[in-house]
C-alpha cells in the first residue's frame, strides 16, 4: 500500500474519529450538565464530600487496576489474540484483587475521616474496580481499531442510566447513595454494552505468549500515572481530613465545573490521538503536524470555554448549582486557571504515550510530582483557597518543565507547542477580561442576559483578533479545515477504520473498498485522572 493512500486512509479515519467522538462527548456533557444541575439542588455540600472523601483514596486503585495495559494495548504496533486474552485476564484479575482489597481496608478509611460512614460506602464504591477491570480491553480494542462511535454509544448510554439512577436515589432521599448509585451504573452499564458491541470474546490465558513489552510499558506507566493520581488528589485528601465533608464539598463542586468541559475536549482528542500518533511515531513530519494541530484544536475550545466561564463564573454557578453554592466562585475561577495549564500539558502527555516513552514519563512525574504535593499540602495553611492557589501554582510550573522534557528525550515540536499555549493565553486571557467588563453595568440578578451579553462580548474579541493578528487567523483558518488538515479520501469514497492488527494486504483492502454498511463510521464525582 503506497504511502499517500495510507495517509489518506489513516487521515480519513482520524477525522471521522474526532467528529464522532465529539458528537458522543457532546451528548455525555449535556447529560452531566443535567446530572450537575438536578443533583445540586437535591443534595447537600456534605453528601459530595463524602464520595470525594472515597474517591481521593481507593481512586489510586484504578491507576493499578488498568497497569497501565490498555494504553500498552493501544500503543502497540501490534497485538495478537492471544496477547489479548492475557491482557484482560491480567485486568480482571487486578479488578477482582483491588475490589476485594477496598473492602477489607474500607475500616481504615472511614478512621482516616474519623466517619463511620464511609465503611459501607467504601464496600459499595469497591465494585467498580472488578467491573472496570472487566471492561479495559474491550475498550482498548474498539479504540485501536478507531471505532469510536461505538466507543461514543456505550458512554452516553452509560452516562444516562447512571443520572437516571443518581436522580432517583437522591429524589426517594438516599442522599449521598445516589452519587454511589450514579457510579456504580454507569460501569455496570457500560461492561454490559461492550461486552455486546466489541464483538470478541477472550479466551483461557496463554502462557507462552510473550507478554514482557506490554508488562515493561505498563509498568513505567504505573509509576508515572500514580505519582500523577497522587499529585492530582491530594488536595481532596487534605481538605477532607483538615476542614471536614462540607468544604471538601464545596471545593468538590469548583473542581467538577472546571473539569466537566476539560474533560469533555480531552477525551475524544487522546482518544483520537493515541492511536493516530502511534501509528505515526516513526515519520517525524507528519507526527510533529498532527500535534501542533491538535493541541492547536485543544486549546482552542477549552481556552474560550474557560475564558467564558471565568468571566462569568458568578452567573453559571448560580444558574447550575443555585444559590446556595455561590461559595464556590473564587475557588472556580482559580482552577479555571490551573484546567487551561493543564490542557496545555496534555500534548506533552501523547507524546510520550505514542513514542513508547514510558520510562522517560516515570522519570518526568518522579521529577514534578512530589513538588506539587508538598505546595498543596503547604498551601492547606491558608485555608481551602490556599489548597486552590497551590494547585493551580503547580500546574502552571509544570507545563514548561514538561516540554523543556520531551524535546531532550524525542523529537517532538516542543517550541511549537510552547508557542501554541502562549498564544491562546495572551488571546483568551484578555478575552475573559473583556467579557467579564461588557456585564458590569447588568442586573446582578440577570442571569441568562448576563451570560448572553458575555458571550457575544468574547465572540467579538475573537473575531477582531483574528482581523488584526495573522498568526491566530491562521488558527481559526485551520480549525475551520480541519478535514482537509487530515487528507481527503480518493473520490469522497468512505474507508472503513482499518484493524491495526491486520496484514498490510488486508488492511491495503480494507482501506480501499467502498463504504461499510455498519454504523462503525468512526460523573457526578470527578475521579481525577493523573496528568
């Protein structure tokens, strides 16, 4: 298969990729924006602190329940069936170890809090560790092969089932079981749903198959992503134990409103990237384009979705949560800060993944990780917005420590990248300013009229920006191309994703047959993943 065709054919798909799973994000997010807004005014500060309380520690469980082997799986430039089996019998049997594990420690947790009532939630909670196990690589599967609107169905299948659980638990008065509830559905549901559409099975272990590369990444990769879980839930665990559930609550809820849309762009962009650079790892010019571009895309939605939201961070948070959790303003508007940080990390995160720099990331996260938990625990001294500050001060100190990183271990576009985040800082930070000053003169009590006027006010920054700078027209221009950025298919004809794991001269045939028949053209809790 000549390479031009193959960049057609793995452009086509990622573009396919990214509209679908933008669509599913898309409907994930209006249904956590519901679960948000009806579960604020059912249950009190308290009944989020004591799932964040939860969270914050068995959370570090998931990080060893997945040993890093889906993105092992991922990666890979190839994995056998029987490589497979392996793989989800080591994650089931993770699962099944760490939920077993949860519940005979959950004694210890609730003493950690001084609440008995965390016992029992811990137990309940513990379940998702095996159901999660269960479903690792079935969905590493559908990713690998880019089939990503099944990948975009089971999660917004999942996503609804658990608010509708969620919504009637809290409505019948079960207070912070509903969070539980909302949890423990949505992985339930989501198992279930993969199970149906992966359409593979595994099979008994296989114990002669090589398995020593993937056990290698996913080891590196443990270490790495559970200094990142520490770092990034520390903060949650220092809250809860010095000023107790009720703040912790309200810090809970600022952290969710930041990372609701973060993690709504970021997720179908690793999602989509993962696999795409992967496949590129070895042609350094298109590598080097892809994510340019693709921090590029990033940064774009989360900077204007950040600088709105920070600007006029009083009117969405009473118009989501209600009045009541009008504490929770200041300490949003700070971590909408550190959220914009850490989507400019973000690349730096693909490409360590996508090179198979596993071990250079554990030495990264070794380098900045232990730092940022001490400034949170320190910040903790001034109070929960101390907490706040340090975090978003750490983050902010990491993002130029990870690109000075990989431009000494690969050959990835490090300046440009750099270039990239300064760019959308000085255009959006300036945007959140002049958005914030355009409703000073509104009703306080305006609301939608105060969120319409702000909204407009960023528009036309950005518009007039893009009128008198041509560096960042250049950027709308692109994210306005997106398609053509990936490579258009021969004729318009429709390629199907192609199986990484297939001979070049199937998937040379899967690449140029006509279109597929099949649909496969492609959290109330925040359980915050290592960044």
């Amino acid at each position: 298969m000549s390479e031009p065709h193959t960049a057609r054919s793995l452009g086509a798909n990622a573009s396919r990729g990214a509209l679908v799973t933008m669509s599913g994000q898309g409907v994930r997010l209006a249904i956590q924006l519901a679960g948000i807004v009806v579960l604020a005014r059912l249950l009190t500060p308290a009944d989020y602190g004591l799932i964040a309380m939860v969270t914050a520690i068995i959370g570090i469980g998931e990080i060893f329940r997945d040993f890093g082997l889906s993105s092992a799986a991922i990666q890979a430039k190839s994995v056998s069936r029987e490589q497979k089996d392996n793989l989800f019998w080591l994650n089931s049997g993770i699962g099944l170890v760490l939920t077993l594990l949860a519940c005979g420690l959950s004694g210890v947790i609730a003493s950690i809090y001084g609440d008995d009532r965390l016992q029992m939630l811990t137990i309940a909670l513990a379940a998702t560790f095996l159901l999660n196990g269960v479903s690792t690589q079935f969905r590493a599967d559908l990713t690998r092969k880019l089939l990503f609107l099944r990948l975009a169905v089971v999660d917004s299948t999942a996503q609804a089932v658990g608010f509708t659980a969620g919504v009637v638990f809290a409505v019948l008065g079960f207070g912070y079981w509903a969070l539980a509830a909302q949890q423990l559905a949505i992985s339930l549901i989501g198992l279930v749903m993969l199970l149906v559409l992966t359409g593979w099975f595994p099979g008994w272990m296989h114990r002669r198959t090589p398995m020593r590369g993937f056990l290698g990444f996913g080891a590196n990769l443990l270490g790495s992503q559970l200094l990142g879980y520490a770092a990034a839930n520390v903060d949650s665990v220092v809250i809860g134990t010095r000023f107790g559930a009720s703040a912790l609550g309200f810090y809970n809820r600022a952290f969710q409103l930041m990372m609701l849309p973060l993690t709504q762009l970021n997720a179908p962009s690793t999602r989509v990237a993962l696999p795409v650079l992967s496949r590129l790892q070895d042609q350094r010019d298109r590598f080097n384009a892809f994510i340019s571009f693709g921090q590029s895309i990033l940064l774009m939605a989360v900077s204007f979705t950040f600088a709105f939201l920070g600007a006029q961070a009083s009117s969405v948070v009473e118009l989501a949560l209600g009045r009541q959790w009008l504490e929770v303003v200041p300490l949003f508007q700070v971590l909408l800060v550190a959220g914009f940080f850490q989507a400019s990390s973000y690349a730096v995160y693909w490409v360590m993944l996508s090179k198979g720099l596993a071990r250079a990331n554990l030495h990264y996260a070794l380098a900045t990780r232990p730092a940022m938990i001490l400034l949170i625990i320190l910040g903790a001294n001034w109070g929960v917005g101390g907490v706040a500050v340090a975090y978003t001060t750490a983050i902010v100190l990491i993002w130029p420590v990870g690109l000075i990183w990989i431009s000494r271990v690969s050959d990835a576009p490090a300046k440009v990248m750099f270039l990239n985040g300064v760019r959308m800082l000085l255009v959006f930070g300036l945007g959140a300013g002049v958005s914030w000053a355009s409703t000073l003169a509104l009703p306080v009590d305006a609301l939608v009229l105060r969120l319409v006027v702000g909204l407009s006010s960023l528009i036309g920054w950005v518009v007039l920006v893009a009128l008198i700078w041509p560096r960042f027209r250049a950027d709308l221009i692109t994210l306005a191309q997106a398609r053509r950025h990936f490579g258009r298919r021969a004729g318009g004809a429709t390629t199907r994703p192609v199986d990484p794991d297939a001979s070049p001269e199937a998937a040379s045939d899967a690449a140029s047959e006509a279109p597929q028949a099949d649909a496969d053209a492609s959290a109330s809790i925040v359980v915050r993943e290592p960044h």
